[in-house]
C-alpha cells in the first residue's frame, strides 16, 4: 500500500475532499459500465483510505511542537532533531514530519506523539485498539491475515505479536486503580437477586515452565517422561447475576497466568464482590466450584458468608467412578445403580446421605478398593456444600458451567492451540484482553490505558535557552 506524505500544513481538507471528487469521476468514467463490481468496491475503498490518509497525517502533523525548549513533567527538553516517521493508522500507514526533543543522556521524546496519544511510538490510538482487540481473539498470523483482506492496516504480523505483551507492561502499572474504576462503571442489574462466585484453574504450556528439568526428574523417578510436563496453572474467576427465576443476567469474567495461590486473582474477585454487595446488600451469595480444597479454603474463608455449593456435575463423575469401582466401569449395573442415585442425590431432601449411606455398604463390601474409599470421602467430607434439592427450590445454581465456560473461552480457546507456548507478560496481556471483551468492558478499560499514551506539554520561552545543534534527518 502506498504510503501517503502529508498535505502542507496551509493547505485545508478541501483540498483533499477536492481531490476525492475528482479521482472518484476518473473512477467512475473508467468503470462505465460496472463490469466487475468487487475490484470497483476495492477501487473506490482505496481511493477514500488513501484521503483518509492524507487528512489524517494533515492534522497529526499539526500536533507537532517546533520551539527551541519544551517543558515536559517538569523537565525542560530542548529540540534535537527534526526528521519524518511513519505511524500506523487505522486505513493504513502515514509518514509526517516532527521534532524530537532531549535532556541530556535521557531518550528523546516526541511532543507530537505525546499529544496525539501515539501508542508505542507506532500505532495511532484508533489502530491500536482495533489490533489489540484482534489478537486477544486471534493469533497474530490470522490477525495479519484478516487485516490484509480488510485492505486497511497493513502492520507486520511480528508488530501485531508484541502489542498484547505491550499492553501488559501498561496496563499492570495502573492495574489496581483500573480495576477500581472499572468495577465502580459496572452495574449490578436491577433484577438481580443472587450473585455467585467461582475460580477454577486450567493447564497452560509455558515457556519457561521447566519442562526438560520436569522430565528428566522423573525420568530419574521413573515415571512418565510425556505430558503436559511444561505446564502451569492460570487461574479464572467468575461473578454471575442471577434473577428470581435463576436466569443468569450477566457475567464478569477474569484471567491471571499462573501466580502462586492465585493472590491477584483471589483479590480481585473479592474486590469485584464487595463492590456488587455495596450496590446491592440484598443479594444471596452463592459460592460455586469443584471439589478442590484451595478453592475451597479461599471462597469459605476470604469471602462474605453465602450459601457453599460443589459443582453437582463434578459430584456426578464422582459418584459414577464410585459405582465403576464397584461394579465395573461402564457394567449395566453401574450405570442403573448412577441413574438412581444421581436422581436422588440432585433431587431428594437430604439426597448426599442416601449417597453416602449407599457407597460406605459398597466400600464394607470391597474393603480393599482404596480408590472406591476416596470417592466415598469425597462425599463425606463435602456434604454440607451438596444439598441440591434444598438450594434448586431457592432458584439457586448449582453447576460450575459458567466457570468452566470461562476456563475454555478465556484460556484454552485462545491460548492453547497447537505449538503455542506462552511466557508471563503475553499472556496476561492476552487474559486481560479477553477478560474485558467478554465482560463487556473493552471500551472501558481501553479508555484507561488511552490516557496514558497522552501528555501535555508546553513551550519553554527562549530567554536564557541555550540551543542545541538541531539536526535535520527524514529518516529515524
């Protein structure tokens, strides 16, 4: 695509939109009649980009300061080199001229892309926001891909791969005024009347997650040498609305990389709770999530008292491991003796004892079935958080579904396709990214970070300035 050369700073958009018109009659007069309307779509969307263009590296230009010193955060810089770079726009890549400005050993900055909220020295705000939207949904490649069929942007696909590790150092310096912020714009709908906390975790390949020392180790060991040797845990959490009738109104979705315990994310969702409680006192709490003890440990003892559910549906592979002990996995009693009881266990009145009642006769039977013993202390140890019956007639949920949903829509669907491996600072750009798109704060959250691409400054008189050596250059 060309590369368009901005308009002189006199001259107005008339000129440019002057020039549409007439290259749009040449274009018609040439395609008269229309034989192929495709490529004429291709021409005339060509044709505007390149106004577009034009208009754009006009006024960006504008945005330039040309005075001997400037004041900067408090810091006096004085004018070091003029010279032309290209910046990426959301129709494709404009070049304009602008002066730099240095105090001494320090790296120059640019008024122009300060003032314009240049987002890393390259993309401009529009651009920037629709790249990084992109690659948190698709890998850098398709995003290239797509955007090249668009026929707008034109960035390499190693330039699309940096932004999410980009937004990540970003976005993690303000991360917790962000997230106070963006948790003060969200509100807890009007007919809410039960909200529901869950975290779960899922495997992610690493790069730096020690696969070759893992393996050697239990080669050493003897163990199993394949597998998800390379893996860590990244965490979600999830808080959902739910009304009178137990329709799910919405939900707020969150994703850290793998952290110890899962501080960042524990905190944040205890955070995101308050603030819904804050909003709204009234609501139940409902604490949903599988069988693991930290998650337990952390929902029990760090949140609000609520009502505490397991999963009923990792209850159920649980009691079906427990009749395949017993009678042989997959045996047609095994599967009558699991219809019953998970009808019993999800529907009856104090259900999870006739469960447990029913595996202790099971495990007296075969002592020696250690396996069919840790089912049975599954239940046992878990049957104040199973009283379904009681806590569907109170519209409760009691399924993790939209917790494991979140697992696979903010972690596995992106993030774990073949070969991919991920480091910490990507990949949490990536989280975040998705995190907000899905929770339906993009907009939000990128109105934050924009901010921080932009500054004032303002020009120093020239009484008592002593003035570099300006060097004039087109190329930087």
């Amino acid at each position: 695509m060309e590369v368009c050369q901005p308009l002189a700073k006199t001259a107005n958009h008339c000129h440019a939109l002057e020039q549409l018109e007439l290259m749009l009659t040449r274009l018609r007069q040439h395609h008269n009649p229309i034989r192929h309307f495709e490529d004429y779509e291709n021409e005339v969307h060509a044709l505007f980009a390149q106004a577009e263009r034009e208009v754009l590296a006009n006024d960006l230009a504008s945005l330039d300061v040309d005075a001997p010193a400037i004041e900067f955060n408090g810091t006096c810089y004085h004018r070091a080199l003029h010279c032309s770079a290209t910046y990426q726009s959301a129709v494709g890549p404009i070049r304009v001229a602008r002066t730099l400005y240095r105090q001494g050993k320090e790296p120059c900055i640019v008024p122009m892309e300060l003032q314009a909220g240049i987002v890393e020295g390259f993309w401009t705000p529009r651009a920037a926001k629709q790249a990084i939207w992109m690659v948190a949904q698709m890998p850098p490649g398709e995003a290239k891909s797509l955007l090249d069929l668009m026929g707008n942007m034109t960035p390499s696909e190693s330039a699309l791969a940096k932004l999410p590790r980009k937004f990540n150092e970003q976005w993690e310096q303000h991360r917790e005024p962000f997230e106070c912020l963006l948790r003060e714009s969200i509100k807890v709908p009007e007919e809410a009347v039960t909200v529901a906390a869950s975290l779960d975790g899922v495997m992610l390949p690493m790069k730096d997650g020690k696969r070759q020392e893992k393996r050697e180790k239990n080669k050493s060991e003897g163990k199993q040498t394949r597998g998800p040797a390379g893996c860590q845990e990244a965490s979600c959490g999830t808080l959902s609305f739910y009304d009178v009738q137990g329709e799910r109104l919405s939900t707020i979705r969150m994703g850290r990389m793998p952290e110890s315990k899962k501080v960042t994310l524990k905190k944040s969702l205890a955070d995101l709770l308050d603030e819904a409680l804050r909003q709204k006192p009234e609501l139940s709490l409902v604490k949903v999530a599988d069988g693991a003890k930290d998650n337990w440990t952390y929902l029990a003892n760090e949140l609000p008292e609520g009502h505490e559910i397991v999963d009923f549906y990792h209850a159920a592979e649980h009691l079906k491991k427990a009749f395949d002990l017993s009678y042989g996995e997959n045996s047609a009693k095994s599967r009558e003796k699991f219809t019953t009881y998970r009808h019993i266990l999800k529907e009856e009145p104090a259900g999870v004892e006739k469960v447990i009642k029913a595996l202790a006769y099971q495990h007296k039977q075969h002592p020696r079935r250690s396996k069919l013993k840790t089912e049975l202390e599954y239940f046992r140890n878990n049957r104040a958080r199973m009283n379904y019956a009681e806590h569907l007639s109170h519209k409760l949920p009691i399924g993790s579904g939209v917790i494991e949903a979140a697992c696979k829509t903010l972690v596995t669907q992106r993030m774990k396709c073949s070969g991919m491996r991920w480091r910490h600072p990507g990949g949490q750009g990536v989280l975040t990214l998705r995190s907000l798109i899905q929770s339906g704060l993009f907009d939000n959250g990128w109105k934050l970070l924009e901010v921080t691409y932009c500054a004032k400054v303002t020009e120093v008189g020239s009484k008592n300035i002593i003035p570099f050596p300006v060097k004039e250059n087109n190329i930087v």
